[in-house]
C-alpha cells in the first residue's frame, strides 16, 4: 500500500502540474513559427503516390 501512497501523492501534487507543463509545451511547439510546413509535409503523406 505504501506504493500507492506515494505514486497518489505524486499525482496530486507534481504530475499535474508535469502534465500541464507537456501540454503547454506541445501547443507552443504545434503553434511556433516553423511548424507550417512541417504540418503541411505530414498532411501531404497520404496523397502522395508511391
């Protein structure tokens, strides 16, 4: 049980707060400057033609 105690207390406290930290980071990364035409690379793969 002592497991579980710690893993819970480590989810209440810090994992929320890593998780939203990931998903600040990942929009950021999603919305930078760059990504354009990395998306639009990664939308074209199913049409191209082999």
């Amino acid at each position: 049980m002592e497991i579980y105690t710690a893993m819970r207390h480590f989810a209440d406290s810090w994992g929320l707060l890593v998780m939203t930290a990931f998903f600040v980071g990942a929009v950021f990364y999603s919305l930078r400057p760059g990504s354009k035409q990395m998306a639009k690379e990664a939308a074209d793969i199913p049409l191209k033609d082999d």
